[in-house]
C-alpha cells in the first residue's frame, strides 16, 4: 500500500495548468442504476445504466490577465468542450490520472473580510470520467523525445482515451506528439497521433475505438522538426 499527499496534485484545463492556483480538487464518477422490480419480488433489482462524471476544484483568485479569472469565466457558459486532467500525485510517467471532456457549469469568486479572495469552479464530463496513466509528465522540451514505455502488464481490447495539453509553445517549426503501443517493449507501432502542432498552444483529445486492441506497453514520443523554443507539453491515456 502507497498513500500520496495531495501537495504534488495537477490540474490541466484546456491549454492551461489550473494547478497554480487551486488547492482542492476532486473527481466525482457516477454510474446510474434502473430499477427492474418485478410483481412477487421481495427485494429490489436494478440493472447498469450510464455512467458520468464531474470535476470540482477550488484555490485562490488572480484577475491577471490569462490568470485563473480569465480562463474560469471565458469558459463558463460556452458550449465548447475543454479536455481536463486531474492527476493527484503529478504528472510523473506512469501517475494515475483522471481524464474528462469537460464543460464549465459554474464558477465562484469569495471575497471574505478577513481571509484571501477564493475562487471554486465545477466541470461536467461530455462522454464519462476515464482512468488512466501519465505517459509525459508535464515539462518543457527542446529536442525529440521518446518516453519510457508504461506497463499495464497485458493488453486490453476495448480501445481507450488519449489526451494532449500544451501549456507553453515558444518553437519557430511544427511539433508531432503521438502516443506507440507495442507487445513486447521493442517494436512500437502509432497508436494516437495528434494533431501537428504549428505554433502556439493547443489541447486534444482523441479516441480510439472500442473494440482496438491497445498493446500491453505504450509511450509518448514528440518529434520537432528544424527551429528552435521550447514547447511545454503533458499526455495521458485511459484504457476501456
């Protein structure tokens, strides 16, 4: 048994990491059941409906511009769907992450009289709440990168979630991040290939789909082309 602290937690939304200024999070999954009680029955019966999920966080307010004020309520009230990552040790390799395409529903300022200006915000999951694992911790590169591959210890046959943030982007030439599968730890063949990167910031998420077979160890590999910056970026993946 390893407990965690929650110091080191995480959270991306969209192209931004919240986790500058929030200090509680919480992922809540839900699955709805359906009643199936029948006349003569002495106890109830359900069956499995669909499952959902929800993110709550909360932390301290700062109304700079492209702060947490800015990015929280430009998102409330837009139908536009952010991919959010909520990772409760980091974002370290091979970290249990929590994956959604969420929408803000509701967002709080508190100004108290005797304490800090608090902010607390709410986001609906568009397509359930997935687990997954950390395949780029979140960190600035300036050259390729081929990360150590994740076990899982088996392969799984029901496809799954992938999700990219890119939180700061200073390269002059495009960026290709993908995620390989392989079945033995030697030969990886593209699994996930987001969309290429030409400038700025960006989020994705991509699905792969049920039914796929995803190979037992999986690894994020980003490829830059000729320029030069940096490019500031975090990918996870959730199996079904």
């Amino acid at each position: 048994m390893a407990f965690i602290h929650g110091k080191g937690s995480v959270v991306l939304h969209g192209t931004s990491d919240l986790s500058l200024y929030l200090n509680d999070a919480s992922a809540s999954f839900e699955a709805e059941v359906t009643e199936t009680t029948v006349f003569g029955s002495s106890a109830k019966t359900y069956i499995m409906g669909l499952r959902d999920g929800t993110v709550s966080a909360s932390g301290l307010f700062d109304g700079a511009a492209s702060a947490v004020d800015e990015i929280l309520s430009n998102s409330l009230g837009s139908d536009s769907l952010a991919p959010v990552t909520v990772a409760y040790d980091g974002t370290t390799l091979n970290n249990r992450v929590s994956l959604l395409l969420a929408k803000t529903t509701s967002y709080e300022v508190s100004s108290p009289v005797g304490d800090v200006v608090s902010v607390s915000y709410n986001a609906q999951s568009d397509g359930g709440l997935d687990n997954g694992v950390s395949l780029a911790a979140l960190a600035s590169v300036s050259s390729s990168t081929t990360g150590t591959a994740n076990d899982n210890t088996a392969s799984s046959a029901n496809g799954g979630i992938a999700q990219l943030h890119v939180t700061a982007n200073t390269r002059s030439a495009s960026v290709t991040i993908k995620i390989q599968h392989s079945a033995d730890n030697s030969t990886f063949a593209d699994l996930v290939s987001f969309t290429a990167i030409a400038s700025g910031t960006t989020s994705e998420r991509s699905l792969v789909a049920s039914g796929t077979t995803v190979n037992r160890y999986l690894r994020a590999v980003s490829t830059l082309s000729a320029g030069t910056g940096s490019i500031t970026y975090q990918v996870s993946f959730a199996r079904r």
